[in-house]
C-alpha cells in the first residue's frame, strides 16, 4: 500500500506517531482520488465487502468525506446490503440492476455515492443506517444487520474477542471502538478471548472510564498506552493546563460519572436498558466457519448473561442495567434521580409512559 498509494504521511504537532495516511489513486478508473486510508474505513468498505481493489477503497473512502459520512457505518452498510443481495432479501430489480455480490469492487463504490445522495430506492434505505434499513427491508434481513443501538460494528471479529463482544454491547452510543477498548486484553492475551466469565466487567468498566476521561482532556486516544501511571500522569496535565488541582482519584470519578450520565440519557430516552445491551444475530448465532482454533466460537446467551450481570454489579446497576440512587447519589448525580425511578416504576408496571 505504501509502494504504491501513500503518498504523505501526516500527524497532529509533536507527535512522533503520525497516523493520518494520505492515499491517491494514480491509474485506472478512479485516478486522481484523494483519502486519508486507516485501519477502520480500509476493512470496512475492503475485505469486508470482499473488495481488495485499494483504488476503489481509496474512492469509496473519499465519497465517504465528500459526502460527510462515517467510513464504518457506510461499509458495513454496504456489506449488509451484499449479504442480503446474496441471501435472495434484495433483488435486481430492488438494485436497478446493480450487481451487489460480495467483492464487486464498483458496485461497491457505486452504492456508496447512492447512500449519500440517497439515489433510488435502496440508496434511501440504506442512508437510513443498518437497523432501520433491516427493518424497512424486512425478509428476515436483521439476521444479516451488524449494529449495536444502531451504530454499525467496527472491524473487530466479536465473536474471537468476547471481552470486546461484552465492551461494545454496553456501550451507550452502540458498537463504537472508541468508547470501549475492551478488545485489547482480548487481544493481547490476558484474557481466554474466546470466552465470558466473571471479572469482565471490571476490565470494562476500567476501560470505559478512561476513555471518557482521555475523550474529555481531548488527548488522543493512540496515547492510552504510554504513560508511566495513567491518571497519575493524565492528573498532572489536567493541573498544568488548568492551573486547578484535581487527584488521580477524582479524574477516575470523572469518568465514572460520565458514563452514568450517558446511560441515564439513554434511558431517558426509553433506551438504556439491558434489552438494549445486546449484540447482532451474526455474533450469537454464526459460528466461526473457518478452520483453526476458533471454528465454531460464537458468543452464547449464558456467557453474555454471566458478563451483563457482572458488568452491572461493577457499575453498580441493577440486573437491569438501571443506575441505582444510591449509585447516583455516590457520584454527585442525584439531579438524576427521577428519571432513573420513573424507569423503574415502568419496569414495576407502576407508571411511566
Ligand atoms: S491523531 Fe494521535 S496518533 Fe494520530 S497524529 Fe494526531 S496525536 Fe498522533
């Protein structure tokens, strides 16, 4: 890729990480295109649409920014929309005539401008994003809907890397990458990955908090793993950038009470309960086809029950994943209290709308 599309490469001041790479396209039919090509945008609309063209990855992700559409949503997308095509859910005639087998890499790109100008029918539809697409659709097309709270998975495979399958079920804006980290002790093996068990919800928990913390210091998330000691360090900056004195101890608060802030919003928002903490049929219900070590992994309602139960204990939630006063009251939220009870009225059948 670097041979022979990356031209530039560019970083914010300072840093020695650099990540943002500049592909152009120099021949063929989208010559002349411009993206920044990263890991997530790079998978998504590739080898997850089965496209390994990188001049119609580089378009794609370029209409993507012209358009002013998340690159990951728009693959996944795009490859729901393949999935079903292949499945017989959508038809010739549903795709005026566009051929949307698994690795067309035109009909890649040409779906991707339709979603943007929302041209045609199915153009429309799927500008709608996975879920409500799924459900306009209908033909059992939510088996094929890879979303969480609606926000389309990133390129991770959950069902190898079930401490991030638990991370990005809780999330509270869905399946988004950089609201869980929970992929990393998956990753780098402190964990059996392919299982669920209890102590999960606490690397969650740790996970998240600090992510609220470094999203709101609006540090980069690439720098979580290099301090010498995270908040310590993390507190330090705070000071010198502020001139006012906070702990290690109360950024770690910070985050925590972030977290519970959001989650009262979703509930608020009739949303933020455990039936909405779950992951796509793909993940719980596909097993891993592929020979080698994970043939066969998927993630089973006993083990996703074990790990909800305990990330909720450690968030200290109630089983159904509702903060409790006391929780509430323990961080300084207590302005949140009546949206929490009147949730738990409703779950009681007592009120609520
Ligand atoms: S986004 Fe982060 S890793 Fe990338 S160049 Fe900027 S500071 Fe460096």
């Amino acid at each position: 890729m670097n041979e022979r599309y990356i031209k530039k490469i560019i970083g914010c001041a300072t840093c020695g990480m650099r990540c943002d790479h500049i592909g152009v396209v120099s021949e063929g039919p989208y010559k002349g295109s411009t993206a920044r090509v990263e890991f997530e945008c790079l998978w998504a609309l590739g080898p997850n649409c089965g496209v390994d063209r990188l001049d119609a990855i580089i378009e794609a992700i370029y209409q993507c920014d012209h358009y002013g559409m998340d690159g990951i949503s728009t693959g996944v997308i795009v490859g729901f929309a393949m999935d079903c095509y292949e499945h017989g859910i959508l038809t010739a005639s549903d795709t005026d005539g566009l051929d949307l087998h698994f690795g067309n890499a035109e009909a890649m790109v040409e779906l991707t401008k339709r979603i943007g100008s929302r041209k045609g029918w199915l153009g429309d539809v799927l500008a709608e994003g996975t879920m409500r697409a799924a459900e306009k659709i209908g033909k059992g097309a939510v088996k094929y809907a890879n979303h969480i709270k609606g926000l389309e998975l990133p390129g991770y495979e959950l069902r190898t890397l079930k401490t991030a399958a638990l991370g990005f079920a809780v999330s509270f804006r869905g399946a988004c990458h950089l609201r869980s980290g929970a992929y990393s002790p998956d990753m780098k093996g402190k964990v059996d990955r392919l299982k669920i068990e209890k102590g999960r919800g606490k690397l969650v928990v740790d996970g998240e908090d600090l992510y609220n913390v470094i999203d709101s210091l609006i540090l980069c998330k690439f720098s979580r793993g290099i301090y010498y000691d995270t908040y310590e360090d993390i507190a330090k900056y705070y000071t010198l950038a502020t001139g006012i004195e906070i702990t290690p101890e109360e950024l770690v608060q910070a985050g925590k009470r972030i977290n519970n802030l959001a989650r009262v919003l979703n509930i608020r928002e009739g949303k933020g309960t455990r039936e909405y903490d779950q992951l796509p049929p793909k993940i719980m219900e596909v097993p891993v086809p592929d020979e080698g070590f994970a043939k066969g992994a998927h993630v089973n309602q006993k083990e996703f029950d074990i790990g909800l139960d305990d990330y909720y204990e450690v968030r200290g939630w109630t089983k159904e994943g509702i903060p409790t006063v006391e929780k509430l009251k323990e961080l300084g939220l207590q302005n949140l209290v009546p949206i929490v009870k009147k949730r738990m009225a409703k779950k009681k059948g007592k009120g609520g709308k």
